[in-house]
C-alpha cells in the first residue's frame, strides 16, 4: 500500500508549503513539516518492500528510484565562518 496521500495530508495540515525566503534556503526544498520526515521515512520503506518484490529489473529500478525521492533528506547546518585577525 501506498502511503503518498500522507504525505500530502500531513503538508496540508501544516498549511502547506511556505516560500523560505532566506539567502541560505536558495535552491533548497522547503523545510519539513512536523511529522513530515516519519511519513517520508514510511513511504521509502514501502517503496523498497515494494521493489524486493518485482520480479521485473525496470519496475524494480523505478521502485528504487521512488524510495530515493521520497526519503527523509539529511540536513547539515554549518555556522557561518567567522572572519579571524590574520586571515584564518
């Protein structure tokens, strides 16, 4: 079973995706809402449990490649770097 719906469910109770205006957020897809990253993480699995049961390698890739989009994303913050006396 699918849990696509979830996903939008758990967005649509948040209000949906707010525009992230901040330079650093350029590029980036919006921030998770709460509970957004454990439906993600469900739905991946499904996609892989779905995939170890193809018996076809082109569902079987497409399975994999659903997982990969929809997994949790790791988020790495670093601090912005600070200017020294001397250069470093």
């Amino acid at each position: 079973m699918s849990y696509e719906w979830k996903l939008d469910a758990v967005r649509a109770e948040a209000g949906g995706v707010r525009p992230d205006g901040r330079w650093w957020r350029r590029g980036l897809p919006p921030a998770p809402v709460p509970g957004e990253p454990a439906v993600r993480a469900e739905l991946a699995g499904c996609y892989r449990w779905m995939a170890r049961q193809c018996k076809d390698t082109a569902d079987h890739e497409k399975l994999i490649d659903l997982s990969h989009a929809v997994r949790p994303q790791t988020r790495y913050w670093f601090p912005p770097r600070r200017c020294t006396p001397g250069g470093s």
